[in-house]
C-alpha cells in the first residue's frame, strides 16, 4: 500500500479499499483490441493499456474523483477524509467490462484540508483529518456506509453508467446477465506474513465483499488489480450457473412432430447454451494479470470454496448437454426416417 | 526483484523524461495593444523587467546548495491565438534588439497558439481532460454538484436563483464560497473557454496560461511522449507566417533547458487577475503521474526542494505598468 505520492513526506496507507462492478459488454460482437482502446480513452493524452498474453485485455487511464466526507465507519466515529479516489475501466477479450475504483488511507493526516493541489500530487489517496482507527472504517466500508459517507461504489458506478453509453455499444448483448458488484479492503498483514484473505462474502444483490491481508507497500493498484481478477471470475461463475439454471432438463424436450417442428422447437438447450459456449467459456484465466506477489491468494480460493473446480464442473454440464442434444437428435433423425 | 521473462510494451505506462533547469524565467507576453503601442512599449517593458529578472537569478542561485551554478532559461511568449498581428519577421528581430539593449537574453521563443495546439496534438483540450476538480465539504462520491462546463471555480457557486412564484417570496440570495477560505470567501469562476455557434472553441487567455505553465514545468505529455520541445532556430531569419514559426524556439543554442523545476515570470500588474484564474486551474489540475514522479525523482538526486503541488511552482513578479 505504498507508492504514495511524489514527496517523500506521503505516510504510509494502512487500509487500501474498492469496488468493482463487472458486467457483460452490451455488444451483438465483441470489441476487437483496437475498438477496446477507442473504447477505453477516456483522456486525450494518455495511451490505454494494451496486452495480447495470454489473454485480450485493456485497460483505461485511471481518472479521479475528488471527495470532502466523512468515512464509513463500524462505530459510526465521524472522520472526515479529503482526497481523491482513483477509478479505470478494463475490458477482457473485449467482452467483459470492469470498472473499479479504489483509494488508501494514511494513518494520519494533517489537521485541517489542505490546498487541493496537495491532493491531486497523490492520486488514489483520501487522507483523514487527523487520526484513524482503520479496523473501523474497514468495517465500515464492507457494510457499507450510510447517506453522505465516502462511497466508491458510487463512483465505479458512475464510471460504468458513462461508459454504457458509448456509442461503440449496440447495446444489443448476447445473452441476459446480471452485473456484480465486489467490495473489498486491504489491511496491513504482519510483518512478516504474505498475503492473505480473511473473509470473502457473497451477500445478497450481487454484492460480494473481500476483506484481504497484504505485505506493506503493496500499490493499492495491485491490489485492485487482483480483486478485478476475482470480480471477473466471480461473475463468469455467477453468469454461468444462472445459464444452466435457465435450462429444464429432460421431460421439456419437445416430442418430435416432424422435422419442420423439430427444427424450430429443439434448439431449447443450444439456444441457451451456445451464447456461453460462444462468449464465455474461454474467458476463465485466473491470476492472469496478478501480480506475482499477491498470486498466492488465488490457491486460497481455489481450494474453498474452489473456484476452478466449480468451473470445470460447470463447462463439462455445458458439454454434456450439447452431447446429449447432439445424440437425440440423431436419435430423432433415424425415428423420422421410415 | 526478477527481471521479468515476459514483456509487453504496450501494456506498461511509459513516460519520457525531459530535460530539466532550475529555473524558467518568463520576461514577458506579447499581446496586440504591446505590439501597437510601439517599440517604445517594449522598451519600457524590458527595462522594468530587467532588475526584477536580476533578482530572481540571485534567487534561484542562493536556492542552490554548494554555491553552485542554478541553471537558468528564459523565456517569452508572443500572443499569436487571439490576435494575429505583424510577423516573425518583422517582430522577432525587433524583440530580441529591445531585449539586448535592456541586457536580457531571450533563449526561447513561444507562441500562444502552440498553448492549443501543437502540431497535430490537441495540448489544451488534452489538459481540459485533466481537471479534476476541488469537492466542496460533502462530496462522498456522488456527481460533482452543477459542474458548468467550460467554467472552473475556487468553490461553491451561489444556488441559482429561481422566479418566484406568484405569492411566494424569492428565496434569499446565498453567497458563494471559496473551498479554501480563510474565514472570508476570496470566490473566482474562470471561463475556460466558449464556443462559437458553429462549434469552434476559443480556449481564455488563463487557460492557455495554464498549460503554458505546465509547459514550463515540463509536466506536459501526450501518450508519453514530451510536447512542446523546443526546435532549434536554423535559418538566418524569421518568416513571413506565424503558422511557420514552431510553437517553441531556441533562439539561444547555448540555453539551459527549456522545462524547469519552477518558474517565475515578470508582468506588469494588469495580468494579476488572469494569473490568480491560472492558479485556481493549476490548482484543479492532474498532471501526468510519470512526469511529476520524473522531476520529484531528479531534483531529490539534485538536493532542490520541489514543492509538491504544482500550483506552488510558479511565481510571478507583478511591476506597475502598462
């Protein structure tokens, strides 16, 4: 949680926090990379990050928000933060859109705000007004804050509506989804302890909370960098078992009445199905963009609740499915043949 | 920390650096009414800025640890996006003899209109990108409260003030407020630029100011790259068109670099209103995060104390005249 701003006088954050919402692109195709940047250039004059290995990704310039409020906080303290709180946008094989946004928090800051050049020389960071007691406010923020508290969420959400209304987007997507939202802070792991996840919650509303364990000076960016990872693959999941479920096994396979009817009321499984085929299923990639230090945390989850394995589990019903139609209707076609 | 096996250039920020003075020392703007009132003008001009600039050296030098040498440029700016009047020809000559004869050296030339835009890079719309603007008390993340667009403000504006209606009394006037105020509201609302009925933008003489500024500070970056570097002067003379003269000259081929870690610029006290706007924008302005961490990082390396924010890098030294 370092890489604060360019004096060295900048103390150290004790508490990174973000949202992200990850959503399907409301687009027939998905965008190719250089429609990706056209899409992403959200300033004039900076590049849009671009990577081919081992997945199609871009990234967006980060932008700030500057906020004046107080922060959320377990015991309703009131601590009132001044600062800037940094939100991008990425897009995954051009058809996963993420927008997240996230700050850190100093120990301390000064007693009273400051200039607001002060601020903008330290992007992504929202410094209190005097002292905090960060196990608070990262109470705070994972519940949530009331009216009138600092609320990234707002502002990954904000992003998100701006971007919606590309006129890139036909606003014509492949098959129905539900945006998520994923919550999450970083606090500082002991001295000499890795990085770690204590608790990751999925709550009602497509909410899910993360509460992480990190080294010191870890970037805050890294860290939204892996909760983009896991928002992404989270909702791929969630996107996914909502699919199948949309699918009535078995008894609601229309008796063939001809080949004509046959064609027209059969394709129930492939209809359903064939947009996750064709959308979805490659994107799975964790730990793809990662970085080294924070990759560990991924095995955590991979071993509960067991992230790939509930994939695995999942593409093999698609396939099985498919399989299954794929035989019954050659079943049908030597029923029909006299 | 390994070297990475894998790389790919297009996914990783990069920034180039520029090379660094201590100090930009700006010995005056050109405007059209400069330029009508004759060379006796300019005269005046050079000689009020000369001890001012002296001064300002001995600043920058006594700045400097070791008693060493501060680098030093200078710099004038000729108004060429508002008005265009007389030529390179014509006009530069004629400002480099004032200069000389009051003992100034002019090492770069700029034109206002390179502020816009230089070559084909859309310099001020890109930094009209980059506002961010300051949240009054109560922002938690929600849309900023009635932006104006092409306006910046050093606060809250007053609630608009609705008709009343019939039977009712008009709500009472609400004073606006500066974000900042030490007690008492010091308010200021810059137009930063206005648009024409067929869609033309004219940016304000404080916004170009303000990118003129970032300029200086070497702040400025388009994809990385550095904007408005200076072009060495080659041919014998000036030309005829300004749209022929590059946006930024060296004139003096032995000059210190053109950005600086701070600037200074001598004026005659009637651009005291447009430098206060300039503030209030440098002041709402993200810069390039690359090019802030490259000058923290080089004047750390140099023993020079760098204000942080921007805004606190320029000075001015304001004469009484004209």
């Amino acid at each position: 949680m370092g890489d604060s701003g360019p004096g060295e006088s900048a103390p150290r954050a004790v508490l990174a926090c973000g949202e992200v919402r990850t959503c399907l692109l409301p687009t027939r195709q998905a965008l190719d990379i250089r429609a990706a940047a056209q899409f992403l250039g959200l300033r004039a004059d900076e590049r849009v990050l671009l990577s081919e290995r081992p997945n199609l990704y871009a990234r967006s310039p980060d932008i700030l928000t500057g906020v004046d409020c107080p922060l959320p906080t377990a015991n309703g303290a009131r601590v009132r933060a001044v600062g800037t709180v940094a939100a991008r946008a990425a897009l995954t094989e051009g058809r996963v859109l993420q927008t997240s946004a996230h700050f850190r928090l100093p120990a301390d800051g000064p007693d009273q705000r400051q200039p607001w050049g002060h601020y903008l020389v330290r992007p992504g960071v929202v410094e209190p007004l005097g002292k905090l007691s960060h196990e608070t406010v990262a109470q705070g923020v994972l519940g949530g804050g009331r009216h009138g508290e600092l609320d990234v969420g707002l502002i990954a959400d904000a992003l998100l509506t701006r971007l919606l209304r590309h006129p890139l987007l036909d606003q014509r997507p492949p098959l129905r989804s539900r945006p998520t939202r994923l919550r999450w802070v970083a606090l500082p792991a002991g001295p000499y302890d890795g990085p770690s996840i204590e608790r990751f919650t999925l709550a009602e509303d497509e909410l899910r909370t993360v509460r992480l364990r990190v080294p010191e000076g870890t970037p805050s960016a890294e860290i939204a960098g892996f909760c983009d990872d896991l928002a992404l693959h989270d909702w791929l999941l969630t996107t996914v078992v909502r699919v199948l479920d949309g699918l009535t096994l078995g008894s609601q396979e229309p008796p063939a009445r001809g080949r004509a009817g046959a064609v027209q009321d059969r394709p129930a499984v492939v209809r359903v199905v064939r947009p996750a085929v064709d959308h979805l299923l490659h994107l799975w990639m964790p730990r793809a963009r990662v970085v080294k230090d924070l990759a560990p945390l991924w095995e955590v989850l991979e071993e509960r609740p067991g992230f790939t394995r509930q994939w695995q589990a999942l593409v093999q019903r698609i396939r099985d499915q498919l399989t299954l139609h794929a035989i019954g209707s050659l079943y049908r076609e030597v029923e029909l043949t006299p | 920390m390994t070297e990475a096996v894998f790389r790919e250039t297009t996914a990783e920020p990069r920034t180039q650096a520029v090379p660094l003075s201590h100090l930009s020392l700006e010995l005056g703007h050109l405007y059209m009414e400069d330029f009508e009132a004759g060379p006796q003008r300019l005269r005046e001009h050079f000689a009020q800025v000369r001890p001012w600039a002296e001064a300002a050296r001995a600043a920058a030098a006594a700045a400097r640890p070791g008693g060493r040498r501060p680098r030093i440029s200078t710099c004038f700016l000729i108004d060429d996006y508002f008005t265009r009047f007389s030529s390179p020809a014509e006009l530069v000559p004629l400002l480099l003899a004032e200069a000389d004869r009051a003992g100034l050296t002019i090492d770069y030339l700029a034109r206002e209109s390179g502020c816009a835009v230089t070559g084909k890079v859309p310099l001020a719309q890109a930094v009209a990108g980059r506002i961010v603007e300051s949240p009054p008390p109560g922002s938690y993340g929600n849309r900023p409260p009635a932006a104006q667009t092409g306006w910046l403000a050093n606060g809250e504006r007053s609630p608009v003030a609705r008709a009343p209606q019939a039977m009712k009394t008009a709500a009472a006037w609400q004073p606006p407020k500066e974000t900042a105020a030490r007690r008492h509201s010091v308010f200021l609302d810059v137009e930063l630029w206005s648009d024409d009925p067929d869609g033309h933008r004219t940016f304000s003489c404080p916004f170009l100011a303000a990118v003129w500024q970032l300029a200086r500070l070497g702040l400025l970056r388009n994809e990385g790259e550095p904007v408005f570097v200076p072009q060495p002067h080659t041919a014998s003379g000036f030309p005829e068109d300004w749209d022929e003269l590059p946006a930024l000259v060296r004139l003096n081929p032995r000059a210190d670099p053109f950005a600086a870690y701070r600037t200074c610029s001598v004026m005659p006290n009637r651009f005291l209103p447009v430098e206060h706007a300039v503030r209030v924008i440098l002041d709402q302005t993200e810069v390039d995060r690359g090019a802030l961490r490259q000058v923290a990082e080089r004047s750390a390396r140099e023993d020079m104390t760098v204000p942080d924010s921007v805004a606190d890098r320029i000075s001015y030294v304001f004469y009484a005249g004209p």
